[in-house]
C-alpha cells in the first residue's frame, strides 16, 4: 500500500479541487469535499495505472504536511 498526501482546497466558485503534490498533474474536482477526495482518488489510480502500463517506476510518497498555528 502507498500513502499519497492529498491536499483538498475550497475554492472561489464554492466547489473543491484536490491535488497530489507527488504526483503532478493528479487533480480532483468537485461540489464537495468528499467528492472531490474520491474523484482524486480516482485520478491516483488512473495515474499509476497509467504508469505501470508504460512500464515507469511509480513514484514513492516524499510530500509531508504540517497544520502550524500562527499566533
């Protein structure tokens, strides 16, 4: 199993867009958070499939997250 960071963004039209920063290119869309998580999801395995197929390694995870609080 590889664990991916996903980053989930809201954005200006009220929808949610999600990308892969270890994977560029991977995006996800949707009117929901959860919609737009399970549609990049979907993108990651289409990706990778993609990149198996073509006979390319696939990438390991190297993106970390931190959530700072700034007083």
């Amino acid at each position: 199993m590889i664990k991916y960071l996903v980053v989930i963004e809201k954005a200006n039209d009220g929808g949610y867009g999600g990308w892969v920063p270890d994977l560029p290119g991977v995006i996800g869309m949707g009117d929901t958070y959860d919609s737009a998580l399970d549609n990049t999801v979907e993108g990651i395995k289409f990706h990778l499939e993609g990149m198996k197929e073509e006979g390319y390694d696939i990438p390991p995870p190297n993106a970390k997250s931190e959530m700072l609080v700034i007083a």
